[in-house]
C-alpha cells in the first residue's frame, strides 16, 4: 500500500499511481489523514471492482447504523418495542402522503 498526498496526487497523478511496475493500493490522504482509496483496476475487472466496492460501501453504512443503535442502547430493545416503532412510523407516513 503506498500513501500519496492530494497534493502530490493533483501536481502528477501518473506518477502517482504508476511509480512501481507492480500495481497496488493507493491512500490518498489530506493533511495527514486518509480521504481516499484508489485499486487498481482494467477492463476485465471493472465491473466487478465497482459491484465489490458497492458492497464494501453497503456493509460499512450496515455497521456505522449498528454501532450507532450500540451507542444509543436501541440494541437492547425487544421485539415487541421494534414492532410498535416500526408501526407507529408506517401511521405518521400514511398521514403524511394523504392528499
């Protein structure tokens, strides 16, 4: 994994991105912090890198809303309590969307 800075990144991003003959991982970062992730990819694996990173996206929203229910103690909640948010929620839509 090699970290580039954007602002290396901006003044040559061939460099960047091709300063070794092995392709690999690249951390764009921003005042020293990571803000970006570049992989390598061609036209054989494109489609598959995007439905991978779609996925990576997906289960990191997953775990950011789990470890946010931790947080607020809503992991505690039984069933029953789930069923009545869920069912108040559906009756304050429905009185929303009425014409």
């Amino acid at each position: 994994m090699k970290m580039v800075t954007v602002r290396e990144f901006r003044a040559n991003p061939g460099r960047s991105l091709n300063s070794g003959k092995k392709a690999e991982d690249v951390v764009l970062t921003n005042n020293g912090k990571p803000v970006a992730l570049l992989w390598p990819v061609n036209e054989e694996n494109l489609e598959e890198s995007l439905k991978m990173a779609r996925r990576i996206r997906a289960e990191r929203a997953i775990h950011q809303m789990q470890m946010n229910s931790v947080r607020r103690g809503l992991d505690k909640m039984t069933l029953d309590e789930i069923n009545a948010e869920i069912a108040q929620a559906r009756k304050e839509a429905a009185k929303r969307n009425k014409p």
